[in-house]
C-alpha cells in the first residue's frame, strides 16, 4: 500500500459518541429553553464544529452558539464524554496498524483536550502518534486547519503517501484543500449522498473493509 500516515476522525470513525453527544446538546439547548424534539433529531450535530451547528440548526449569532457551547460543556466534560463506544473492529485495525510501523493520528473538530481523554479512557494511547483537535477557545475548528497542524506537528511533506478517514463531508473536504487522499466511512454519521458529493478517494461501508483498504490492500 502507497500510505505511510493515516489520520483518523474521532467521533463517528473511531468511536461512536451518539449518546454522549445528543445527551449534552440536549441539557444546553433546555438550559436555554430551546425546544428539543428527541435526541435522534439532534444525530446531526456529530461530527461538524459545533458552533456551526447550533447557529444552522437553531438560527442563532455567534455569541450566542458560544454560550450555547458552554452549556453543553456542563454536561460533556464528565458526563457526556463517556457515554460513548468503540466501533467493533477498530482496535483489531489500529493494532495491525501499529505493527506494520504506520504513523497514526487523530485529526478532529472536538477539542483536543477532550478527544485525548477519550483515547486515554479507551487505552488507545498507544495506537496514536499525535491527537490534535480544535482549540477550547473556538479557534482550529476547521478540519483543513486541523489536518494541516496535524501535518505540521508530523513533519509531513509528502503528501502522497497521506490519507484521511472520516465519516463526514468537513473530512473529505478537509483532506482536499491539504491534498491528500481520503476515505468515508458509510458506518458513521454522514449519509451515503453527503460522501459521494464530497468526492472522497474511496467509501467503505463497515470497519472490515476499512481494515482491508488500509492492511490487506
């Protein structure tokens, strides 16, 4: 296989944050006397940063997607954090990963400090050369941008031999403007239109085939 570095999303390609996720965007938006309609409806707001989201979703300004992000932190930071899973498979594919000496990465739109903690919590620590995330201040919440840092802390420079997973278009989109190639997963949260129009490198639809794109092929 051509790839020497593969960067992975977190939240619905590592592991699967649903419950976690919804739960605290459901405690910020009742906190602020928003109305929730059931947690599925609020799938929609993983994997994107979620400043964007609350401002899309719920026609707010930007002061006020950050009070909402705060909010939500309330009940993230030592509740909603953990209420979530590895996808079956995944440690199989980081481990075959690690013994054929690829550099591996976390590449994600949540805040580092939270998606360390995660890794830590799932004794992953080990599989992963660098976990880079947005800022807690609202800053690198772009996916390019934190592709590129990732890169950056690497010493990356050829980008031929680079690869982006995700389950959402910010991925694919992500890896374009750093042009490197990408795979969407179909298990995550992004629908199968939303990766095709993103134009990824490949698709695949369960971690078996991610495991045979990246250790078989």
């Amino acid at each position: 296989m051509k790839y020497k570095t593969i960067l992975f999303d977190l939240d619905g390609t590592v592991t699967d944050p649903k419950v976690g996720i919804t739960k605290s965007v459901r405690y910020a938006l009742e906190k602020n006397n928003m109305e929730v309609h059931s947690l599925e409806a609020l799938e929609k707001f993983i994997g994107p940063p979620l400043k964007d989201s609350f401002m899309k979703y719920y026609d707010v300004d930007e002061a006020t997607a950050m009070h909402l992000i705060n909010d939500y932190r309330e009940y993230f930071t030592d509740k909603g954090i953990f209420e979530n899973k590895l996808y079956d498979g995944m440690i199989d594919l980081l481990k075959a990963l690690k013994d054929k000496d690829y550099t591996v990465a976390i590449a994600t739109s949540k805040p580092t400090v939270f998606a360390r903690r995660i890794i830590g919590h799932f004794g992953l620590v080990n599989y992963f050369d660098e976990v880079i995330g947005s800022n807690l201040d609202g800053t690198r919440i772009n996916k390019a941008e934190v592709i590129t840092s990732v890169m950056e802390q690497l010493n990356i420079t050829n980008t031929n031999q680079t690869i982006m997973i995700g389950d959402r278009e910010y991925d694919i989109r992500g890896a374009h403007e750093n042009k490197i190639d990408s795979i969407g997963v179909a298990y995550g949260y992004g629908t199968i239109d939303e990766l095709r129009q993103s134009n990824p490198t490949i698709i695949v639809y369960s971690i078996r085939e991610l495991y045979d794109q990246l250790i078989v092929g």
